[in-house]
C-alpha cells in the first residue's frame, strides 16, 4: 500500500496540473485536513478514474467533499477576510 505522504503528492501533482501553479496552496490546505481513510478514497477514485472504471460510492463521496472543500478553500482565500491575513 503507498504511503500518506505518497498519496498526498500524488493528489498534489494531479491538481497542480489541471489547475495551475495558482491553485497549490489550496491543494496542501485541504488535502492537509483530510483523514486517512478519505486520503485512501481519494487515492482509490483518482486510480478508479485512470482505469476507466465507475467509482464505488465511497470514492464518489470522497471526491465530491474533496472538490466542495477546495471550492470553500478558494472563496476564502479570494474573500476580503480571507486575504486579510496574507497582508504584509
């Protein structure tokens, strides 16, 4: 079985590549507050996907907290309060 931190890089490169090098900080924010069993979904659908095949339920249910998450992560780093903190 890969490892967590293998899992995460391999999540990382995926969203680096479709979203540009803007979106990587993102990336690292939600993917460091996903559980374990999530992450093993995750990995789990991203794999399903390069195969071809459906994705179980499970998979599905993971990508789709992962997208909303990195959606969320997004408005409030785009959001006035959200940036506040960036500030010099």
């Amino acid at each position: 079985m890969t490892s967590v931190r293998k899992r995460v890089e391999m999540l990382e490169r995926t969203q680096s590549v479709r979203g540009g090098a803007g979106s990587d900080e993102i990336v690292r924010r939600v993917l460091g507050r996903v559980s374990d069993a999530d992450l093993d979904s995750l990995g789990s659908a991203a794999h399903a996907v390069a195969q071809g095949r459906e994705l179980t339920p499970a998979e599905c249910a993971a990508a789709e907290a992962y997208a909303s998450a990195v959606a969320r992560e997004s408005a409030a780093l785009r959001s006035p309060r959200g940036q506040k903190g960036q500030l010099r």
